[in-house]
C-alpha cells in the first residue's frame, strides 16, 4: 500500500508548508498570491505563463494578478513581443513584501536544515527532486497503457524495433537486436518460464517495449532486453517507467541481478540506465550474440 503511505506524506507535507492556510504568515495573501510574487521576482509574465508555471487554469491566474495589482503589489506593462497580452512585473511595494516573506521564510527553513547532516539533506534534496519530476509526468503518461506483450503486438513490435534501429544507425548486418531471427515472434519468445515482455499502447498503436529473461547458464541473472521507444513516446518518462516495472518483476521472479548490453549510439538510453543504478563492467555475460555492444552493464537487484 505503498501508494497511499505515499498520498498520506505528500498531502502532510502540503499542511506543513502551510499551503492550506486563506492567509500567508503576517500577510493577507493568499498561498496563489505569493507563489505569483516569488514567480515575478524571477521573471515577468504573462496570464498564461503563470497558469503553467503554478499549473492553475487562466481563469484562476487572471483573477489572482488582477487583485494584486490593485494591492499595487504588481503591474502590467506592454509585451514587446505581443501587444494582445500584457506582462506583469512586481512594483516597489511588491518587491518589498516579497523580500520580507522571503527573510522569513528562509529563516524558517534554515530551522528544518539545522536538523539534518549534509548527506542526509542531499538524499531528501534528490528524492524530491525525483518524487516531483514524477508528478509532472504522469500528466503526460496517463494516456498511455502498459501492458504484456500479445500475439497481435508481433508485426508492430518488428516494425518499431526496425525502425528505431534504423533512426540510430543499427544495422541488421551488425549483432545488434534488429539482426535477431525471432525479432517477428517475440510474444512466443517471452512466452516462457521467468521472462516476460510489455508494451506501451496508445489507441491501438504501440509506441514502445522492453523485457526480461534469464541470462543462459546464469540462473540468478536477467538481462533487460530489446528496450526501444518511438520518438513522439521520448521525455515523457515512461522509459523509466517500464524500466522500475522490469526490476519489481525480476525480483518477484527470484533474480537477484539484471544486466545489459547497449552501444554508444545509444546515449540517451545509457544514461538513463545508470541513472537507474546500472554499473559498467568489463566482461560479458552469457552468449546474447550481440556481439557489436560495446556496454555491458550490471545492476544489483
């Protein structure tokens, strides 16, 4: 029940900033408010550039600006680079109330520093980092279905493995994926003990995949394996997504280690792996027959 352990953390975190509050400290704004104040204090804005950097509708961000300007806390001046729309910025007054919530809540937080060690505040400095990025994406994810792979997903899955390789210069005629025999019947090649393969559909079409299954004559090893993703399915995060779905399955399945082979021309997909905890190392494992990867990679499970 992690998820909702989780839901309880992040709504007594909201509580604690204070952000259900009608009024901010010694001030009579509004949470909205002051965030649209820290907001000018970096850059000026338009309407709709606030709603997206708070992620509130127009409607919300137009009425908010409206009352603080006519607290004279902001105003609005011509956008050079659109004169339908006007831009924000604070005045005087806005920047001297903005400085003095700022002097105490920095003050405030230095009290929640002074409690941890400097590891200590690196891991809640990534882990939130991480936790909020996450948010962000699951808007852009939660049109997107994961699920096993099936008999039907054969001839697209071929098709998006071939193309993709083509778009990084993998080909056939090298030992890479593309170059395997089974590449047009992977639903029966995961079709057995201990591996497994998903999809990522949308409306019917498949726009990515990976999998897993042992490394042979290495019971306790996986590998992760034919992880390819379209390009309009990039930066959304479901890479690693699918990538955190392939470790709970390993692990459910009794492996203890997953390893990978990978080539240069895939950068972006060795960073993500090492940013999912996979080391490099030396030797390969096991006889993949992909004999032109250069990057094997191991991570502990």
């Amino acid at each position: 029940m992690k998820k909702l352990q989780l839901r309880k953390a992040s709504r007594d975190l909201v509580r604690s900033l204070g952000a259900l509050e009608t009024h901010y400290g010694d001030f009579s704004l509004s949470p909205v408010q002051v965030h649209i104040l820290v907001e000018l204090g970096q850059e000026l804005s338009t309407i709709s550039q606030m709603a997206l950097k708070l992620r509130i509708d127009k409607p919300n961000a137009s009425g908010t600006l409206t009352s603080l300007a006519k607290q004279l806390l902001i105003e609005s001046i011509v956008n050079p680079d659109d004169e339908r729309c006007q831009l924000y910025r604070l005045t005087q007054k806005g920047e001297q109330i903005l400085n003095q919530i700022e002097t105490s809540r920095n003050k405030q937080m230095q009290t929640v520093i002074d409690q941890f060690d400097e590891d200590e505040l690196e891991l809640i400095e990534s882990s939130l980092s991480k936790f909020i990025k996450a948010l962000s994406l699951s808007r852009s994810q939660s049109s997107y279905n994961i699920r096993t792979i099936k008999p039907d997903d054969n001839t697209q899955l071929a098709s998006l493995i071939r193309d993709v390789s083509a778009e990084y210069g993998l080909t056939e005629d090298k030992g890479f994926s593309v170059a395997d025999p089974t590449l047009d019947s992977l639903y029966q090649v995961y079709d057995t003990p201990n591996s497994h393969y998903w999809v990522i559909e949308q409306n019917g079409k498949i726009f990515g995949g990976a999998g897993i299954a042992p490394v042979t004559g290495k019971e306790s090893i996986c590998e992760l394996q034919k992880m390819y993703f379209l390009p309009e399915l990039r930066g959304k995060g479901l890479a690693r997504t699918l990538a955190v779905k392939c470790f709970k399955e390993a692990r459910k399945l009794g492996f203890s280690q997953m390893y990978l082979e990978t080539t240069d021309n895939l950068s972006e997909a060795t960073a993500l792996y090492t940013s999912l905890g996979f080391e490099l190392i030396e030797e390969a494992i096991g006889n993949t027959g992909h004999t032109d990867c250069e990057i094997r990679m191991l991570k502990n499970l």
